[in-house]
C-alpha cells in the first residue's frame, strides 16, 4: 500500500507479481535545488637540487693542474594546487 508516485512503500503480493494497492496520487508541491562551491586545495614541498661544477687551474712550478669543485645546492619549494567543485543537489517535497 502506498502512494502512487512515490515509488516507495509498495506492497508486493506474490513471487513475481508486481502489484500494489493505490490509496491515492501524490503531488509535488516544493522543488528545492541548492548549488554549493567547494574549494579544494593541495599543498606539497619538493626539493630542488641544483649541481655546480667549477673549473680551476693551478700552476706551481712550472707545472699546470686542473681541479673540478663540485657544489650541490638544496632548495625547498612549496607549491600549491586549487581547484573549485560545483555540487548542487535538489529535494522534492510531495503531498
């Protein structure tokens, strides 16, 4: 038993049967839709690292030698990441 429309509390007879008592109609009388935004935002760190390779020479008696300076350096980056979201979701009140 129920009312028709509704699509629920529908009383079922049988094994396949798909048959239910109608008391009556049912009539929307309100239709709320609603629209929220949402702002999602993601934040993360990376480390950049740079090498630097540095060439010197050196001569000392007479003799030329030629030496390699190698130099990492470390940064620490914070990026961000935004992004807005539309839900909406609507109720409908029946009589």
């Amino acid at each position: 038993m129920g009312v028709k429309g509704t699509k629920s509390h529908i009383e079922k007879r049988g094994d396949g049967a798909s048959a239910g008592m109608v008391l009556g109609y049912s009539r929307v009388t309100k239709r709320v839709k609603k629209t929220k935004t949402i702002t999602q935002s993601k934040s993360y760190k990376r480390t950049i690292s740079r090498v630097y390779k540095k060439t010197i020479k050196e001569t000392k008696n007479g003799v030329t030698r030629t030496r390699t300076v190698t130099r990492v350096q470390k940064r620490t980056v914070t990026c961000h990441r935004s992004r807005k979201i539309h839900k909406s979701s609507s109720r409908t009140t029946v009589q």
